[in-house]
C-alpha cells in the first residue's frame, strides 16, 4: 500500500489570493473586503479534496482494536464498494463513512454526511449519516444496547440500502487478508466528487436507490 498522504504531501493550489481585510469586526467590512474573502473562500474550497485526503490518511493513526487500522477499514469498505460496481458517489461515501471517527466520536456518521452533503446524490448522504445505528445491528446486544434501534427507520424509503451498505461494505471491512487498494487509487474519485458545483439540484436530488 502507498503511503497515506499528508499534509506536507499535498500540493497547495496555485496562486492563492493575497492580502487581508481592513476589519476588526465583520459589522465593519467593505465590498471590497468582502470580494476579498470570497476570493480566499473560493480558493479555500477548491483544496477540499486535498484535505479530505490528508484526513483520510490519518486514519492510520486512530482508533484501536480492531485487526485493521480505520484507514484499512476505510479502504476495504471502498473497495468493496468499487469491486461490486458501486458508482462513485457510493465508493466516496464508502471511503469517508468512518472520517468522523478522530474528532466527532459519538456522531461520526453526521460529520462525514455534513462533508459529501452538498456533492452527492440525497440518498448517499443519509445513508452515510445513519450507517451508525444501522451498523449497531451487529454488536449492540453483546454490550447491553438495542441491536433493534435502526428499526425506528424502517419505513424510511433509504432503509434499506443503509442495511445493505452496512451488511456489505461496512460491517465486513475488517479483514487485513480480505481487498484492501490503497488510497491512491480512489483520488481521482475523491477528487472529482468534490468538484463537482456544491448543492447542484442535478446531483443532490434522490437517485435511483441503489447500491449498485
Ligand atoms: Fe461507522
Ligand atoms: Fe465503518
């Protein structure tokens, strides 16, 4: 496997903008400062994929215990994902699902859905963002807890395809033997989700309720 990328592996985007604003306090600002900004905004967003990459190769580093580290994890789910024929967005959101797992523990599925909200199909974003309870289907009961909690969902028109995502391509991405590609083979998807013109109607709607 290639080494994760970091943040001195990435390249900055050329020829960021220059310069601050006048303002100590926002209530203050010009149009010009505010053209300003939004230049640095623009220029911030298109480095997006770049630090999704950055983050995804810190998984590395994270929570134990498991016989892979979350980043394999990650990878394996994607993997999965991309050797049963998923499009895209399914393989991104495979490969993010668990991003959330450094800085938002206990809401882990809501950080990584709030990040591929605005670039990918409706039903991709709930799923991401309910994969948690879905996926304590497994292992709620060996420690006191509910394995029968995602059953509040059940007549949700995505309840479905988060079971299937758990029971595929998250659940049963544990394996150091099993696929793992490396993370280099998924940038060119990560990089064109993240591309793509946040919040298009022709992206975010509902699609056709699918894994594959
Ligand atoms: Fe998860
Ligand atoms: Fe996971």
């Amino acid at each position: 496997m290639s080494a994760p990328p970091t943040s001195s592996t990435v390249t900055p985007h050329p020829d960021p903008p220059t310069g601050v604003v006048g303002f100590t306090a926002m209530a203050d600002g010009t149009a010009e400062d505010y053209a300003l900004l939004d230049r640095h905004e623009r220029a911030h967003a298109r480095g997006l994929a770049d630090r999704v990459l950055v983050a995804l190769g810190a998984l590395s580093d994270s929570l134990g215990g498991y016989r892979v580290t979350r980043l394999e994890h990650s990878l394996q789910s994607a993997t999965l994902a991309r050797r049963e024929g998923a499009d895209r967005d399914w393989v991104v959101a495979a490969l993010l699902h668990d991003l959330g797992d450094e800085l938002a523990p206990s809401n882990h599925g809501a950080y990584a859905a709030s990040i591929l909200e605005p670039y990918v199909r409706e039903e991709v974003t709930w799923v991401v963002r309910h994969h948690g309870v879905f996926q304590a289907w497994y292992y709620a009961h060996h420690l006191g807890g509910d394995r029968h909690a995602r059953d509040r969902y059940r007549d949700h028109p995505w309840a479905e395809l988060c079971e299937q995502f758990c029971e595929r391509w998250d659940q049963a991405a544990f394996d150091p033997d099993g696929p793992i590609d490396p993370l280099s083979s998924f940038e060119d998807d990560v990089r064109a989700v993240f591309a793509r013109t946040p919040w298009d109607p022709a992206v975010v709607g509902p699609g056709a309720g699918r894994l594959v």
